[in-house]
C-alpha cells in the first residue's frame, strides 16, 4: 500500500488482491496529472456537480480521489472493481459513493464530466468511446490520461473521429492529457465490435466453428500462437468430467474440451467482462446440443470449491498493464491446485522463456512436458 497526496486530498491506496511485496503502485503519474488538472486554477477548476464518468480506472485512484462527487466507474476489469471497492473501504468513504458498472452495462444517459484512463487496447478504447458518445453533450468536459507511451496519434484520432475535436497536454512526468470537445453535429454510429472470425482447420475440435471477440480480448481479430498451438495437443476426457477454462478469454479452449466431450461441464473464467461475454457467445454459437458451460467474472478460482474440478486448462497473461510479470500466472497455478481434485490436471501454454515449469514443480511437485516448439511449450502438472 502507497499513499497518494493531491489536491483532492491523501489517500491510501493498494491494487488487489494486495500483496505486502508488490512492487507496483495502485495510481501512476496519468492519475495525477489528470487530478491535480481537475483543480488547476490556470484552466479553471472543472465543475464536477453534474453526472462524472471515470472510465478504464485501473485500479480505483481516480474514483476514490473523486468520491466526494459521486462518479460513474466504468471498467473491464473484475479485480479493478474490487481494488476501488477496497480502497474506499481503506480510506473511509461510502461503499455507494461510487457507482460501478462493467464495461458491459449500459452508460448512464447523460455524463457532465467524462474521464478516460486511455487503455492498452486501441480496440477497447474505440467501442467505449462508441457506446458513451450518446451520453456526452456539447458541454461534456472530457479529459483523457495516459502515459506518453500509451498514447498514439491513433488513439487521438479514435476521440476525434467519434466524440469531436481533440488536443494534447504538454508531457509532464512521462503522462500526458488528452482534451475532447464533444461535436453535436458528429454522426452517432454504432461499436464495429463484436468481432466474429472462423477458426483455422487443423486446431482440433474447433477447426471451422466461429468464435465471438469482445473489444478488448487478447488478440481479438484473430488467433493468437500460443493458443493455436495448445489446441493441437489439448488433453481428451471422457465422461461427466468438470473443465475450467481459466482465463479464458474468447472461450475457444473450454468450447474444444466441449465439443470434444459433450458430457463435460465447462466453466469459463475470467476477470474480464468483455472475455466472459466472448466466451459465452462463442460456446453458444458452436457448442453441441446439450453442452453444458457456466461463466464466471472472478478473480482467479475463488468462487469455485476446493477440490471440485478434474481438469484446468490455462494460457496465462504475463501482463499486468504495461508491466510484465508473471504474478498472475503464479496465482493461478495455485488456484488451480486448490480447486482440482486428488488426481486432476492442470495443462498451460506458454512462451518457452517464460519457465513455467519452476513455478509448477514448485505448487503441484511435478511437471511434464507435453508438447513443444520454439516458442512454445505446453505443461501438464498433476495434483497428487
């Protein structure tokens, strides 16, 4: 936990789940500078009495610096929704001063002040701006943060395509500030996203089917390498056997251990909305009559009983934002561990640089390879 001090005033703040030893901060240099710009008596405070949106708030600094005012959180991100949760907790406001909603939800019908923590996904930041132009007014103040290397002169043309004509900060500690003017007169058009693309024909199972991508998903338009490779050396179960798919993203590995054993029950994991609703709509378009799926936004396996599931399927993120760093994929190792029955499996893919391996004979005491390219690697580590 770090403290924040601006002018809305000093904060304790913490990313969740928190850990005594995470090096990483719960705010960076965009959530200040867009803070104290807020305030900044040379541009004249902005009036944040009307509705306020905060969209993207990575891990709760800018809504709790602004719960006074009562905003609107919009995010993608289960764990972010618990992090803002835990740090109005810590610092003694409200849990109803903020209103969270997912990136799923509907916006509010009319927003006074819009606030856009730019996000890492080009992709992801057009279908938000695209569902909250209808809200935005010609009033609307919009301010955007980010840091320099997070924004791009197409992240500006996305504002000013959609929302009206946009201008840039000066760079202050490595953040910069995006200024939008709402254009009443910009036609209103819908989110291009969903995004839907067949899959290649020799992935197993799933060769042909279609798949639903959500803005924001990793490698949304397409296939990614890592989960192309792991499709081609999935395990088969047979029987009623439980399968979750943890991380799963668009869903396309819990829809092939679906097609390939109909009597399975798939369980879809994510801490994204936009992953979950993919994965959803991706098992309803291709899974066989009687398939049986249920899908859940969590962290990790928390929600699931210990001891409950026979196989976990997992490719895991080695990103946190613009960190790298393999703390998820450690957690979920050991959650997989936790929920796996005496005897079940836990099968990753990862890059081969990455040593999973370690990280696995160390929570489960073994590890096998099962698959391996030269960049690859598919791991298999069973609960004894």
């Amino acid at each position: 936990m770090n403290r924040l001090t601006i002018p809305q005033g000093t904060f304790d703040l913490a990313r969740f789940p928190e850990h005594p030893r995470d090096p990483f901060r719960a705010w960076d240099a965009a959530d200040e500078y867009l803070l104290q710009q807020l305030t900044d008596p040379e541009a004249g405070p902005v009036d944040l009495s009307g509705t306020v949106a905060v969209v993207g708030d990575r891990w709760g600094a800018l809504a709790t610096a602004l719960a006074a005012h009562r905003p609107v959180q919009i995010s993608d991100s289960y764990l972010a929704r618990r992090a803002t949760l835990a740090n109005l907790a810590r610092n003694g406001a409200d849990q109803d001063a903020v209103r969270l909603l997912s990136s799923r939800d509907t916006p509010p019908d009319r927003i006074d002040v819009l606030i856009v923590r730019v996000p890492k996904s080009l992709a992801f930041l057009e279908d938000q701006l695209h569902r909250l132009a209808p809200a935005v007014h010609a009033g609307t103040v919009i301010i955007g943060t980010g840091m320099v290397k997070e924004i791009h002169t197409s992240t500006l043309k996305l504002f000013e395509r959609i929302i009206g004509p946009t201008r840039t900060s000066l760079a202050v500690r490595k953040a910069r500030l995006i200024f939008c003017t709402p254009d009443p007169e910009l036609p209103r058009t819908p989110s291009p996203w969903p995004y839907r693309y067949e899959l290649p024909a020799d992935v197993g199972p799933v060769s042909g089917l279609t798949t639903v991508n959500h803005a924001g998903i990793f490698c949304a338009d397409r296939l990614d390498i890592g989960t192309r490779f792991f499709l081609k050396h999935l395990p088969t179960r047979g029987g009623a056997v439980r399968v979750v798919d943890l991380g799963c993203g668009n869903g396309v590995l819990g829809l092939s251990a679906a097609v390939a054993n109909p009597q399975a029950h798939i369980t879809f994991v994510d801490e994204s909305y936009g992953a979950v609703a993919s994965a959803e709509e991706t098992f309803r378009a291709g899974a066989p009559d009687g398939a049986k799926a249920d899908f859940l936004v969590g962290d990790g396996l928390a929600d699931l009983d210990p001891g409950s599931v026979d196989l976990v399927l997992n490719n895991p993120p080695f990103h946190s934002h613009l960190a790298t760093t393999d703390a998820t994929a450690r957690a979920m190792f050991a959650d997989a561990r936790t929920a796996l029955r005496q005897g079940g499996e836990l099968w990753v893919v990862g890059n081969r640089h990455l040593s999973y391996h370690t990280h696995l004979r160390r929570i489960f005491g073994n590890c096998t390879t099962v698959a391996g390219d030269p960049k690859f690697v598919v791991l298999r580590a069973v609960k004894r």
